[in-house]
C-alpha cells in the first residue's frame, strides 16, 4: 500500500534517508515551511563518530555521543515525519522509495513504499572488506555504535579469557593480541585509545596480564595516515613507537581465520598473525542500496567507489534526487566535515528553490567546500592536526594539540545535552578509571 502523508498536499514532499552527518546537517537547516519533510533510517539517532573510537574502551560511554533524531527535528516549525526503517530500494520512474522495517520487533506492516517530490540520499557507506572470507565473521568493524559495544565486551573476554585458570602461554599470547587492520585515522585512533586503557586501567587491574597484552597496526601502505602531513606521520609513528604499538608496513592481509590472519609482510613472505580481537578498518565501499540505484542508472553511473553527483549534489542521469556524503564519490575525503558541509549546502539549495518558486531572483551556486583541517587523537593525551593558516598549513602534534582536539569536539556537537554528557565521561574516566565490566 500507498502511504499517505498527512502533509500539507500544497507543498513538496523531500525526503532524506539517513540520520549520519549529512542527513543531520541537512534537517537541522531545512526550513519546514517550505516542503513536507520525511527522514528515513533504520536507526532513530545522530551518532557523533569522531569519538567512537572512545567507546571502544570507556573512555566515553556510548549514550553521550547518540542524539535521537527527535531532539534535533523538535524546533522545527513543522513536524518531521520520521520512519525508522531501511530503504530497499529508489524507483526514480515513479518517485517512490521502498521501506521495510528492520527492527527485531515489527508490526504488521512491514514494509511500504512511500512517494517523493524531492530525494536526498545520506546513506553513508558500508565498510570495506574486499569480498575476503571470515572478515564479516571474525573481525569487528568501527562505523556503528553497536561496533563500538562489540569491540569493547570482546576486548574484556579476551582478556578474563587469558586470565583463566591454567589458561596455556600461547593461547594468554594470542588471546591478548590485539590486531588493527588499516592505518587510517579510525585504526590508528583506535589503537591509541587501546593503549590509553592499557596503560591507564588494565596496568593497575590486571597487573599480571598487562605487560602482556599487545598491540598490532597492519597496513598495506608504506606508512600510516595518508591523509596527514609528513611530518605527523612521523610524529605519530615515533610515539606509537614509545607507546609499544607495533606498526607493520607494507603489510596486506590476505587471509582472516577465527584466530589468526596471514599477511603479506614487506618482504613478500606469508607470515600468520595469531589473534585475540581484530579490528578492521580498510576504508569505505557503497552500501546495497546505492550500488542498486548506481545500477538503475548504469549509463551515467560509471564509478564502482561511490555515487557520481554534479557540483549541485544532484545524482548524475536522475531526476529530483539529490546525493551527500560518504555514499558519493566525489573529489573530497568520505569526511564528516564534507558530509555537513554538503548537507548544510543543500538546505540552502532548497531554501532557494522555494524562493525562486515564489518568483524572488534567487541563484544557486555550486557547492564548494572550505577545509577546516584534520584532527586525529594518537594516544598518550597527544593529538596531531593539519590546519590551515594563511593559505598554508600548520601541522601540530602534542598534549596542547589534545587539548585542542578535545575543545574542537565539544564545541562541534550538536547539543548542549551531549557536550555535558561527554565532559562529564571525560572527568568520570579522569576521576574513576575506566570501568572494567564486561557488558
Ligand atoms: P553516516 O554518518 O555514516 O550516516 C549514514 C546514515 O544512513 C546512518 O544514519 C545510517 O543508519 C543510514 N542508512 C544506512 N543505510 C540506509 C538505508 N538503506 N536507508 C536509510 N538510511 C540508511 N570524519 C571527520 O571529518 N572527522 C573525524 O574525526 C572523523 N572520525 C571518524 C571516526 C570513526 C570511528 C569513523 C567510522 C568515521 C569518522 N569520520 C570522521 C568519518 C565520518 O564519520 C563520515 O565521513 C560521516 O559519518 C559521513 O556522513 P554521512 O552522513 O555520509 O554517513
Ligand atoms: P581509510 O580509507 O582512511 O584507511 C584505510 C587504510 O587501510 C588505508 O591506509 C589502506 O591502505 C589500509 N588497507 C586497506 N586494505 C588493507 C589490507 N588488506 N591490509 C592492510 N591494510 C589495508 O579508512 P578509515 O580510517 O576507516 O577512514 C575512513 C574515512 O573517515 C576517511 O576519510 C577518514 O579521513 C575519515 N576519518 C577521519 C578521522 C579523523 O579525522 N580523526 C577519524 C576516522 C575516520
């Protein structure tokens, strides 16, 4: 069946899939008065991902970075009708969307279609495996909240497991290695909180295991974060040095298995890695549902990484739909900041176009994004950041960076709610430690 929307039928219905950084910036702006709007995602909140990585060991506890997305749509002057489900599929021929509800607890209805002036697609992207057996299976991924939820019970188990009465050497070696694939800023930022726990909490819990958990980077590049100027990437690598992380360049992993991982080392020789908990972080791939609509739209788009849009966000060989964010491939990084830069610019778009409808003079620009720099936390209190000054760019790296890293999130969420939520894990981690439960 048809759902009918109980909207104001004069005005334009947009509907938005997603609730990530795109979708968010994008409802935030959007004026209500102007078009019927729908959000479409099968989770009903904003997730703060820059600090994910802190909940992998509790440094942050996992509410204070989710926003339902009800508390940011309630100052709107008109509702927005929100739909927690997945997107199926996109028919650009009838300007409708499937939904289907992917809950663990449905109703009746579960599943519909519902119809579209206006499309925006913020679906973000799928992480990136490679087809590689066991990877979904064995490894744990750094994207979602429940990723975080898993890492963090995993890296408990693996530990109480190795503290098992008559547990053998090996199996306290493997079950306390801990592997990170990717040297990206998420692996990298997630090795450096690993240690932080390490160093903070099971130092003084677990004394008789500590010194022998480790920690393994693998990534298949000749070093670390890319992205980062090269000066940072040493500076990184000297102090995941001091910290005892041990970083394997030029090293690919070819195989995962339940327990252990065989790379390709720098000499070309397969070397198997032994393993407690894997964390793969190799970067983006679309998602089923972008590769479904890219494949609709075969003849414009061409790119196998990534939505192909204009300079207008539009979808390049369709109609009224619009695109933003990680499940774009564009000349910009799959970046938050991007993402909100893109969402923001497309409420402007639309803000527009409602102007232009009611006869004002009104242009629309291309949309062009201004860098604010990168930011990356490396463990030990210490951060790194590109910024940008003056037409050039400042790379620092130290304790003032982390402060620094630590104002410029707080002052980048959403809410005052969250940013209390968060100083306030902050201080409690300070205060109390880390907590050591497994949940
Ligand atoms: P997302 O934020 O991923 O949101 C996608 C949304 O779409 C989600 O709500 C999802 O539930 C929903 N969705 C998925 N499938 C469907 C469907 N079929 N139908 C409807 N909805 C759907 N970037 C930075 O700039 N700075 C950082 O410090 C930083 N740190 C990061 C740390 C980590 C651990 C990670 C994983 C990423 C980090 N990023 C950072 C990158 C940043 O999170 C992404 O670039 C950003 O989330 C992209 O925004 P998005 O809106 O495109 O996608
Ligand atoms: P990424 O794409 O940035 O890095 C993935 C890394 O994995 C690459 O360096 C790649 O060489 C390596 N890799 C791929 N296959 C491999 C294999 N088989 N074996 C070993 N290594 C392999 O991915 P990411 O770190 O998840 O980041 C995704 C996006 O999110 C990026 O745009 C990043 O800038 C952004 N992000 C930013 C921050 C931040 O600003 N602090 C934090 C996290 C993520």
């Amino acid at each position: 069946p048809m759902e009918q929307l109980p909207f104001d039928p004069k005005k334009r219905t947009v509907v938005i899939l997603g609730t990530g950084w795109g979708a968010i910036s994008f409802l935030r702006k959007i004026n209500t008065d102007d078009y019927n709007v729908v959000a479409v995602s099968p989770r009903n909140y904003f997730l703060f991902t820059p600090l994910l990585p802190s909940c992998t060991v509790g440094t942050i506890e996992l509410r204070s970075i989710m926003e339902p997305v009800r508390f940011i749509t309630r100052h709107k002057s008109r509702n927005v009708k929100f739909y927690e489900s997945e997107c199926t599929d996109i028919d650009p021929e009838s300007k409708t969307i499937s939904i289907t509800d992917v809950s663990d607890v449905k109703g009746a209805v579960t599943n519909t279609t519902i119809p579209y002036d206006y499309l925006v697609v913020a679906i973000g992207a799928d992480n990136q495996t490679f087809g590689m057996a066991g990877v979904r299976e064995f490894a744990c991924f750094l994207k979602e909240i429940w990723d975080a939820q898993k890492i963090r019970t995993r890296l408990m188990d693996c530990i109480e497991s190795a503290g098992f009465a008559s547990q053998t050497p090996e199996e306290v070696d493997r079950l306390l290695h801990m592997v990170v694939v990717g040297g990206g800023p998420t692996g990298v930022e997630y090795a450096a909180e690993l240690h932080d726990f390490l160093k903070d909490d099971l130092e003084l819990w677990y004394p008789e295991l500590a010194d022998k958990l480790k920690i393994t980077l693998v990534e298949a590049l000749p070093n670390v974060l890319p992205m980062f100027s090269s000066q940072l990437i040493q500076y990184t690598e000297r102090t995941f040095k001091q910290n005892k992380i041990e970083v394997l360049t030029k090293t690919m992993v070819k195989e995962v298995a339940d327990k252990e991982i065989k790379v390709l080392d720098a000499d070309k020789n397969i070397v198997s890695i032994p393993y407690g908990l894997l964390v793969w972080a190799t970067g983006n791939c679309p998602r089923p549902l972008a590769r479904k609509m890219m494949a609709r739209l075969k003849h414009t788009q061409t790119s196998p990484r990534g939505i192909l849009v204009d300079n207008y966000m539009r979808v390049a060989g369709a109609n009224d739909i619009y695109a933003i964010g990680d499940c774009t491939f564009t000349k910009y990084a799959p970046t938050a900041q991007v993402a909100s830069q893109q969402g923001n610019y497309l409420a402007s778009v639309f803000d527009n176009l409602a102007r232009i409808e009611e006869g004002q003079d009104k242009k629309i620009t291309p949309f062009e994004y201004s860098h604010q720099g990168s930011l990356a936390y490396i463990g030990s209190d210490k951060a790194i950041a590109d910024l940008p000054f003056l037409n050039g760019n400042v790379s620092v790296g130290g304790v003032a960076t982390f402060v620094f890293w630590r104002s410029a999130y707080i002052s980048t969420q959403f809410s005052f709610r969250n940013k209390f939520l968060v100083m306030g894990d902050w201080l409690k981690s300070t205060v109390f430690g880390r907590d050591v439960s497994r949940e």
